[in-house]
C-alpha cells in the first residue's frame, strides 16, 4: 500500500467526503470531514490530484488546494455521473469523482480567478435585476389595462404609464389603484437605478481588461458581452479551435446562410 496519489472530493456546505487512492488504485482514504477541517487535512498530504465537480464554491476550494500544492481538476457533474456505482450517496460519489479525474478522454473545467468569479456576479446580478424589471413593467402594464389605458411595447410606453401614475391629477386612475401603482412604480425605477450602476461597474472593469478591450474589437461585441466572455470563460486554451469555442457560447450557423465569403451566426435562444 503506497501513499495517495488521487482524491476524488465530494464537497458540500458542511460536511465533505474524501475518497484517496495510491498509484495502484488501492483505496487509502475513506472519510467525511467537516468544512473547517478540511484545508487543515490537505495541508497534511503529499502533493496530489484532486477530482471535485464543477458545482458552487468548487472554483473557491480549486484555488484553496492548489495554494496548498495539489493539482485540482474540475469535472462537469454529468460527466462524473457515468461512473456513480450502487446507490447515490457521498461516499459513491467521491469514489465515481476519483475514478472520472483519471479517465484520459474527461474533460475539465478550467479554474475561474476571484477576479472571474466577481465579474459573473456582476452580470448575474444585472440578470436578475432585469428580469425584476420586466416582470414590474408587466405588472403596471397589466394593472393598468384594466383600468383600460393601454400603452405602446417597450420602455417608452412604460414611461407613459409611470407618467400617468405620477400626475395625480388624472382621474382615471382611481385613489386605491394609484396607490398600487405607485409602489411598483417606485420599484421599477429603484431596480432601473440598480441597473444603471452595476452596468457603470461592468464598464469600468472593461476598460480595466485587455482580454475584455480585445474582444470589444470583434464587429458586433460591445462591453457588456466582452466582459461576460472573460467572466465565463476561464482558460482560453482548453479549446482547441474557434469553432469549439463558439459552439460553446452556443452560435450556430444559420440553416441558410446569405451569400458571400461569411458565414452569419445567431445566439442560440437555450
């Protein structure tokens, strides 16, 4: 019995299980350890490779053990799943991680920098808050048609209707109804302040970024895409071509392209 060589790492808000193998494939480590430990544990272990998923926080604990002089490889939970034996539980699946990180054609899942991890928050954020928006001009949209004032598509006939809610000397919106109307409309224009900042943010670190200016080079891509391509992609040489690469993004040819010597592509809507 040698000393471990590979550890597949099933981690978890609390508890984690740890599955360790020597150059054989002898098992030598079958633990669950608890997340304060856990660093102190690795600490104590000859440099090794350390399988985890690709789940939240692994990026966190892929930093962590590879200060600590372990090479850690992320694997996509799906890949990892072909190898789960009997029953679904962590220490199964510590083991099905321990035995994907060393199968020659597994592909990985390049380790996203603080600096990444920070911008996709940003363009997360700015998601959900666009989606709050949305979903409050739908709400006064619909509000308002039943009082039977229909406006146009798009923000400028949003901007009728808060206009309308806000003079309070139309009379065709009654007292109560205004009064719902005008709570979601001091919403939509606080989530539309939020908005506004978080995009100055994503401007600023653009102008930081010279993956980010580059990529603003190519026809068509402006700053908020350019960032989210940095935040998302974590290592540019994992893909072999561009076309992998924007098969990843999810462009695709059109089925009939135009003539010419380019080949338009489009944003697919999954």
């Amino acid at each position: 019995m040698g000393e471990v060589s590979t550890i597949g790492l099933d981690i978890a808000k609390s508890v984690f299980q740890v599955h360790g193998v020597d150059a054989d494939g002898t098992v030598i480590i079958g633990k669950r350890i608890t997340r304060a430990k856990l660093l102190e544990f690795f600490a104590t272990l000859p440099a090794c490779l350390v399988g985890i998923e690709a789940c939240p926080s692994a990026h966190y604990w892929s930093r962590r053990l590879q200060a600590l002089g372990h090479t850690v490889r992320l694997m996509p939970p799906s890949y990892v799943k072909a190898y789960v034996k009997r029953s679904k539980n962590d220490a199964n699946d510590a083991a099905a991680i321990c035995e994907a990180v060393t199968r020659p054609s597994m592909r990985f899942v390049a380790t996203k920098s603080e600096q990444q991890q920070s911008g996709l928050m940003l363009h997360r954020s700015r998601q959900l808050l666009v989606c709050q928006r949305t979903m409050l001009s739908n709400a006064i949209r619909g509000h308002m048609a039943e009082l039977g004032i229909i406006s146009a598509k798009g923000r400028n006939g949003t901007a009728e209707l808060l206009k309308m809610i806000a003079n309070e000397q139309d009379d065709r919106i009654p007292a109560v109804a205004r009064f719902s109307l005008d709570v979601l409309a001091r919403q939509y224009a606080a989530v539309r302040a939020e908005i506004v900042a978080i995009e100055k943010r994503i401007h600023a670190w653009h102008r930081s970024s010279e993956e980010s200016r580059r990529l603003e080079e190519i026809p068509g891509v402006g700053p908020i895409v350019a960032t989210a391509l940095v935040a998302e992609v974590g290592d540019w040489k994992v893909f072999s071509s561009g076309r992998s690469l924007a098969a990843w993004i999810g462009l695709v040819p059109r089925a009939s392209p135009p003539a010419g010597p380019f080949t338009c592509f489009k944003i697919a809507s999954s």
